[in-house]
C-alpha cells in the first residue's frame, strides 16, 4: 500500500476509493504504517474533511479491524446508546433498565472518564462488587437471561480505532466529524449493534460546545449511521449546567438509583425518559409519540428498578439497591458552599464543576490515574431558581478538610447569581428521529 499517494490524495482534496481506506486502515491495525504517515494523514483529514462516502467506508474498515460481537440468538432488537459525554452524566445506568425492562436486549460496551467527562465504567466501579470485565460469552449470556450486559472497552474490538486515536490525543486531531463519527460507529458496529440513540452534548461542560457544533456532529451520525446499515436516533442535549445533582461516581450512582425509585423528577429523568422513550420507538416496542410516557411508567411501576438490581446482582453486587446493607463509598469531608446574595442562579458552569471534580479525585488528568469513588458534588439548586442570600447551593464532598478551601473558592466561581431571572435552556435542544436533509 502507498501511503505517500493515500495522504497526498486526502491533502489534494481528492477523493479516496473504498480499497485505499480499507488498507489504510489495515495498515494501522497490523503496524505497517509508520505513525508519521498516520497522523499526517490524519491531519490532512482534519484540515480538508472526508466525504460522506468516505466517512461511511472508513467506519466500516475500522468495524471489521478486529472481532465483532455476535449477538446471534439474543432477541431483537440489539440496541446500544451513546452519549458523546459530559458532567453529571449517568444517563445509561437508568436508560438501560428501563430499556431491558421493555423487552429490549443491550449490550454495552463503555469507557472510563477522561478529563471533565465522567466514564459508566468508572461510576459502576464505585459499587462494591460490580464487575465491569465481563468477557464476551458472559456478555451474550447475561443478556440472553435479564436483557442487558455492560463491559468495559475490550481492544479486541475495532482495535484500527485503538491506534488511531492514541495518535489523534498526541497530534491534534481529535476535532474532525469524519474521525470522530467513524471511531464512535465503528465500535458500535463491531458491539454487534443494529439499532443507536445518540446523546450529543453541547455546552461547555461536553466536547461540543456550541449548538451549530452539535448539529453537525448530529447530523453526520445519522447519515454515516445509515449509510453504515445501522437505524439511528438522536438528541441533542444541554450541558451548560451539569446533568441532574450529583457530579461524583458513587453519587451518580446513588442519583441514579433516586431517579429510578420515583424520587428524582427533575431534569434528569426528563432527559432520561426522552433517550428511553425515543430507543423505545427506535426499536419497534411502542409506537411513534408513545415511547416517552412508556419510559415513564417503566419507572413510576417499579419495573425499571427491578431491573437495575437484576443486573447489578448479574455482575456481582450482593445485595438489592433497595436493602439497607446496599452502601456506596461515601467522602469523609464536606463543605457547603452559600449563595453570596439573594436572585437568581443564573449559571453553574459544568465545565468548571467537572474541572472541580477532577480536582478532589473523583476524575483523571492522565489515563492511568486512579480516582476516587467517593468525592464529588451535589447541587442542591439548578439554573433559573430563586434562592436567598446564605442558601446552600452545592456541597462539595471530599477526601480531606485541607482539600476544602481552594475548591470552595473555585465552586463560588462556578455559580453566578444575577437579579433578573435566566432565560433557562430546555435540557432537550433538539431530536433526530429520522435521516436529516442537508
Ligand atoms: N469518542 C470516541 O469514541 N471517538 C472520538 O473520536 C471522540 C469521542
């Protein structure tokens, strides 16, 4: 293969054949490729794009790089959901038993955080006994009897995707639609998915920050997604301000179990019910317009609960979520941070929250650092709220009392409080239930 004429080509603004990306792809998966070649490519993809046929077959090329998951025999439809990541996310520890609980099987594969986006994986870890290393016929087996099996990434799978985006952190070129949509389906795709919801977020705490950077990401999984033979659905969801209360693994995972106990109404589970309602649908389960209340009475009838604790007991936690003996890792320091005057909460930045969180231990500054279960922060006000002058807004919870002071300065930066009441975003911004136009 002459990776010299393949970069000269993507550098031309030429269009690439279906074969080249296959070897191209082939080349970074077996180690051929020298990783010069590789990120020049890559970066001659950032600054000219791909098109969408080449999108779609570089999706592929890197679907079919290594093992994919056959789910053959589970019942249909296999479904997985994605959520481009962001602070306060634990969405799928409630999406994925209302799904199973509606008769939908999921096997998930998902990652540990990085940076200021929290990872499923490391949340779950947080709960004594849980194991994320399931192999891939205890997958198939789990699912088989209770509908759902979460693991973590095994590089197995789509492993051109491995190479590639080690080299896309250290050269600068994770910020491309057509690289990031073809790493994000093509693992997808290797999972044995048919059917996708996609959570795109948008605002500073997600890495799209704007709604048009959003959209476009939206928009291309749709189309690649199809173009790729899967069936895809998505929104496009707030995270201006962090998602729901808690940003902390072990108090994501204590939210979680709230929301699906009926105690949580907020944000959070309309968010929730949403993503449920449209996988629902996706999936054939309910008809068109249907799947949000479905969602919602899968929580308010305890079945979606039920599941949650079929399947933390299925990967080893012991005793039932809704027993006393159940207990999550708690921090030993707190700290409430107040208002400084009576208005309106007119920002929490998630951004600086999840830079917080990082800060206390509770995320990583370097993929091999390990965090803390216990630590984070619960927000006791969300944006658009009325509150008094010395109302707690936030408490932070920590390892130790030194580690208190600087953090509370920088939460006390996180929140403005501003006399005229925020005009406050939706936590929906936009739903894509079918192949958008250009
Ligand atoms: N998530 C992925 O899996 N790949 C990307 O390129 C970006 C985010």
């Amino acid at each position: 293969v002459n990776l010299a004429d393949i970069i000269a080509t993507t550098r031309d603004r030429r269009a690439l054949t279906s074969l080249q990306i296959q070897r191209l792809v082939t080349a970074a998966t077996d180690g051929t490729a020298a990783d010069y070649q590789l990120a020049a490519w890559l970066m001659a993809v950032v600054l000219n794009g791909l098109s969408d046929q080449e999108t779609t077959a570089l999706t592929l090329a890197m679907a079919n790089s290594g093992e994919r998951l056959d789910l053959a025999g589970l019942p249909k439809p296999w479904l997985d959901k994605h959520s481009t990541g962001g602070v306060g996310d634990k969405t799928t520890l409630v999406v994925l038993p209302i799904l199973a609980a509606c008769g939908m099987t999921i096997v998930k594969m998902s990652g540990r955080g990085l940076g200021i986006t929290g990872g499923t994986i490391d949340k779950l870890e947080s709960i004594p006994g849980f194991r994320t290393d399931l192999t891939p016929e205890e997958m198939k087996d789990q699912a088989e009897r209770i509908g759902i099996a979460l693991s973590g990434q095994t590089p197995r799978l789509a492993p051109a995707d491995k190479a590639l985006y080690a080299l896309r952190d250290v050269t600068g070129t994770v910020q491309s639609i057509p690289l990031i949509v073809s790493s994000i389906l093509s693992k997808k795709i290797a999972g044995g998915a048919e059917k996708v919801v996609f959570d795109v977020k948008c605002g500073s705490g997600a890495f799209m920050k704007s709604h048009d950077d959003a959209r476009a990401l939206a928009n291309s999984l749709m189309t690649i997604g199809a173009e790729a033979g899967l069936q895809v659905a998505c929104l496009i969801t707030d995270m201006q301000q962090p998602l729901g209360r808690a940003v902390g693994n072990a108090l994501e995972v204590q939210e979680a179990i709230d929301v699906l106990s009926g105690k949580e109404r907020g944000r959070f589970r309309k968010l929730c019910e949403q993503l449920a309602g449209l996988a629902l649908e996706l999936g054939g389960k309910v008809e068109k317009g249907l799947g949000k209340q479905h969602a919602a009475n899968c929580i308010d009838d305890g079945s979606a609960l039920l599941k949650l604790d079929q399947w933390f007991q299925a990967q080893g936690v012991h005793v039932s979520v809704v027993d006393p003996q159940f207990s999550l890792p708690r921090a030993p320091a707190k700290q409430e941070v107040l208002a400084t005057a009576r208005g309106f909460v007119s920002a929490i930045d998630a951004e600086q929250i999840g830079s917080l969180v990082v800060e206390l231990g509770g995320g990583r500054k370097t993929k091999g650092d390990a965090v803390d279960p216990a630590v984070g922060v619960v927000l006791h006000k969300e944006v658009g709220v009325l509150v008094e002058k010395g109302e707690p807004i936030l408490t932070i919870h920590a390892r130790k009392d030194e580690d208190l002071i600087p953090l509370t300065d920088q939460a006390d930066r996180a929140i403005r409080i501003s006399s005229n009441a925020p005009a406050v975003p939706d936590v929906i911004k936009e739903v894509f239930k079918s192949q958008p136009r250009d």
